[in-house]
C-alpha cells in the first residue's frame, strides 16, 4: 500500500477592507476644483475608488441649469482616464430628492460590513448638515471627512459642536473602524464656482482651464450655459 502524503492547506488569505470616497454635488458643471480636491483625497487617504455622485434634485439647491444626462455625462468626460475617480449615476435613477442618507444605506448595503465609507463635504456643507434630512445617522453608515481650506476662519454651528467634540480624529488617516468619526482635510485652494462658470459662459466669455478640456467641449458641442439657455 503506498501512503499517501497529505497535502497541506493553502491558507486563507483574507481581503483587505475597501476604501471607498464619496462626493455629492450637482456638478453644473463639474470643475477643477471638484476634480482636484477629489483627487488629493483619493491619494491622500489611499481609497480603493472615490465615487462622484451627481444630483437628481438637491434639496438644499436650486434646480440645476441643465439636465441631468448632460450632467452625469460632463463627470464622466472629467474622470476619462483617472482609475481611481469613478462615477455613480444611482441619483438621478431615483424619483424622490437626494437625500445623502438614502445614497449611503445602499452604498453600505452593497459593501461588507468591514469596508470603509468615506464622504467628503465642503466646510459649509458640513457646517449645514443640521438642516439635512436625518442627518444624526449619517455616521452610523460612514466616516466623514470635511474638505476645509486654509483660508476657511468660519465656526461650525453650536449643534455640530458636540459632535465634533465627540467624534473628531485629529489625523485623518488614524480613522477606525467603518463608520462613527470625522477628520479634517486641507485643501489646496482654488477659488473656482460652477455659479463663476456659469456666468462666464452666460457672457460668452471663457472657461478654458476652469474646467477639462473635455468637458468644455462637450459644453460648446450641446451649447450648454449660453446666454440664450
């Protein structure tokens, strides 16, 4: 009889969690300063993927100028070519407002229980949040990490303050966990406005290096902002 030899067991190797960025906006239209702030983000914290996700309707916002198909394409003209920026149209499939604790339930509903939700607000947006619908659950389902300037000198409002003081991290890349904590991120900045963007087009004047050249050409092919819009 010969004897077999057992062959031993290749160890399990488990996946690292993923890391995955979200940004919210109306995009209209997307620019440079979404782009890189994005970008620095993505690099900075080492995401897996950051996500940009245009509104259908902004319940903090007026109706964007343009539809929402020339939106979402404008942000995927953007990120053409840039790995680790990708685009998720899920809003504007949906009939009801945007609101970000919709989006973020069916994010963590298709990620493991493990991965790592990041969504990136603007310092006003953040210092708004006490407005926003259901927003004392947002942590329950990310991390929040607040895009602030060097030049931002503006307080948060008293309601945010207690949050701050218990879910702060001062090093944004010591946060644990899922879910449950903020941190700050300094900006490079660039004073740049989708509302500046819009009006320089109104007036028939440039946008040239304000936004891709890839997005101001699909811009000029629709005739998209003009005066006449």
């Amino acid at each position: 009889m010969v004897d077999l030899i057992p062959i031993a067991a290749e160890p399990v190797i488990e996946a690292a969690p993923l890391r995955i960025g979200m940004l919210g906006g109306t995009f209209d239209p997307v620019h440079i300063g979404h782009l890189r702030g994005a970008l620095e983000v993505a690099e900075m914290m080492t995401l897996d993927e950051l996500r940009l996700i245009p509104n259908a309707r902004p319940p903090h916002r007026d109706t964007p100028r343009v539809s929402a198909l020339d939106r979402l394409a404008m942000v995927e003209c953007a990120v053409a070519g840039v790995p680790t920026l990708k685009v998720d149209p899920r809003e504007l499939h949906r009939d009801t407002p945007s609101y970000t604790i919709d989006t973020l339930e069916l994010m963590r509903a298709e990620l493991a229980a493990d991965d790592q939700l990041f969504l990136l607000l603007g310092w006003d947006a953040f210092c708004g949040l006490p407005t926003w619908h259901r927003w004392e659950e947002l942590l329950q389902h990310c991390h929040i990490l607040v895009l602030q300037r060097p030049d931002a000198d503006s307080e948060p409002p008293d309601a945010l303050r207690n949050l701050l003081a218990a879910r702060s991290v001062s090093d944004p890349l010591a946060l644990k966990g899922s879910s449950g904590q903020i941190a700050f991120v300094w900006q490079t900045p660039l004073a740049v406005s989708a509302t500046q963007i819009r009006q320089l087009l109104a007036s028939g004047k440039s946008v040239r290096y304000l936004v891709p050249d890839a997005v101001l050409a699909y811009i000029d092919a629709h005739g998209l902002y003009r005066a006449s819009n």
